[in-house]
C-alpha cells in the first residue's frame, strides 16, 4: 500500500519519522507526520479532538487539490 501512496500519514512524528527514514528512506517526502503522541491516544479525550482537527484540514486541503493539474 506504501509503495502506491501520494500521502502516508503518521501519528507520532517524534517516533514514526526516524523509523520512516531509516526502514523507508523514499517514502520520507510522502509522509505527513502529525504530532499526537501515543500518550495522547491512550487518552480518547485528548487524541480524538486533535486527530479530528487534522483529519478535516487534510480534507480540506485535499478537496482544495481537486481539479488542480498534476
């Protein structure tokens, strides 16, 4: 699935983006790295409002692509 991906979003950035690097080096300028750390999502209250937040300006922004050339 990575290897067809136009975007790769991670949660954690402070830990997926060194895993990214090191494992999947060419897919580094395809991630989208966000910053809601595992301690977040282990609290439903703190990580589903700011994942909820990302999520529609990633929408947004997507939506504002269509249409677009390349």
């Amino acid at each position: 699935d990575l290897e067809v991906a136009d975007l790769i979003i991670a949660l954690h950035e402070d830990e997926h983006r060194p895993l990214v690097i090191e494992r999947f080096p060419l897919w580094d300028s395809r991630a989208e790295y966000w910053r809601v750390p595992d301690t977040d999502l282990l609290s439903p209250d703190i990580a589903l409002p700011s994942i909820e937040k990302l999520v529609g300006s990633l929408v947004a922004r997507l939506r504002g692509r269509e249409g677009a050339p390349g």
